[in-house]
C-alpha cells in the first residue's frame, strides 16, 4: 500500500510540474522580449564600434550588439515554440500514469 502512495504522489507532481513550467512560460515571455526590446541598441553599438571575425580576417560590422540581438530573439522564439511540446508530454506522462494506475487496482 505504501508504495501506491508514492506512485499517487508522483502522478500529482507530475501535472503539478507541467502547470509549474506553463506559468513560467506565461511570465518569462513578456519580461523577456520586453527587455530585449527595450535595449538601446544604437548607443551599444557606436561603444562597440565593430566585432572583428577571424574566420574572414576583417571587421563583422558596425552593429554587433544589434545583430546579437536579432540571433538572441531568433533562438528565444524557437526555445518558446518547442516549450510547449514539453508542457505537453509532461502532463501527458502524469495523466497517463494516473490513469493506469487506476485501472491496476
């Protein structure tokens, strides 16, 4: 009987661990393209002045914090397309191990 409870336990965290990831996916969006949005890219890049690639042996730019910022953005935006999947399978795991314990009793 006691190693039932552990199971129950488990099954709950796991739902638990979805909604958990799924608020946290509803409050890191906004605050994190609102403060990569709201950066002064302008006076970054006249500090910066360039980036110098040693692949081609001469300067990247005049705009590296700018184009570091658009391949950030990129990268967020594909990390918040695929999160979701996670929150899905997560939950589903939970759901389906609750359901089968279920059925086991």
């Amino acid at each position: 009987m006691k190693l039932r409870r552990l199971d129950d336990d488990a099954n709950v965290d796991m739902i638990l661990t979805a909604v958990i990831a799924g608020v946290m996916f509803a409050v890191a969006i906004p605050i994190i393209y609102s403060v990569v949005g709201g950066m002064d890219y302008t006076t970054t890049d006249t500090a910066l002045g360039g980036v110098w690639n040693a692949t081609t042996e001469n300067w990247a730019g005049p705009s590296p914090a700018t184009n570091a910022s658009q391949s950030l953005l990129t990268n967020v935006g594909t990390f918040f397309t695929i999160g979701p999947i996670y929150l899905v399978v997560v939950a589903a795991v939970g759901i389906i191990a609750a359901v089968l314990l279920l059925r086991g009793r």
